[in-house]
C-alpha cells in the first residue's frame, strides 16, 4: 500500500470557500479516478503559517503502477482545476509514502 500525501498551505482569505470546494469537489477528482481505495484529510498543526491553514490529504493506493496511471492520467487535470481556482492562494506539494503497518 502507498500513500499519495498532498499538503495544501491555504491563505486565509479564500479557505472557506476553498474548504468546502475541497470537500465537495477535489477529493472526489481524485477518487473518480479509481485509482485510489480511500482518503483521509487532516489539519497540520504543527506548522503553522501567518495568514494561512494547512491541510494533508491522503490517498491510499495498491500500488506503483496504479500510482504512476493516476499521474500520468488524471494528475495534470485535477491540479490544475485548483490553479485556475485559486492561483497562488493556495499551495500545494505532494510526497509518496510506502504504508510499513498500523499498531494500536
């Protein structure tokens, strides 16, 4: 299992209106994709910026070449949505996590 992480640095000024975008309509360009099998979102609060939230959302995927079609497929279109949406007010990058286990 991989996990595709992206996090989001959102301004202030657009985050209720991009919150609510995110719930609505990202997350669903990704999970349309069928490439993914589920998603967390997180607020980060360990890293706060001045005039800005910052969010994680994590997709989890079977594996490499599931992850490679979605980039090759569905990435480019989904992201740019959020640019032409939002420009600069929101930031984002992505890493790529191998899933090791879960304990509890």
């Amino acid at each position: 299992m991989i996990l595709y992480n992206t996090t989001y640095i959102v301004e202030e000024t657009v985050h209720d209106d991009w919150f609510l975008w995110l719930k609505e309509e990202h997350i669903n360009d990704y999970l349309k994709s069928k490439c993914f099998e589920g998603a967390r979102l997180g607020k980060i609060t360990s890293y706060i910026e001045k005039g800005a939230v910052t969010y994680s959302l994590q997709l989890f995927v079977k594996d490499e070449l599931t992850l490679d079609q979605f980039k090759n497929n569905f990435l480019s279109d989904i992201q740019q949505k959020s640019i032409q949406k939002y420009g600069t007010n929101v930031l984002s990058f992505a890493s790529e996590m191998d899933h090791i286990g879960d304990f509890s």
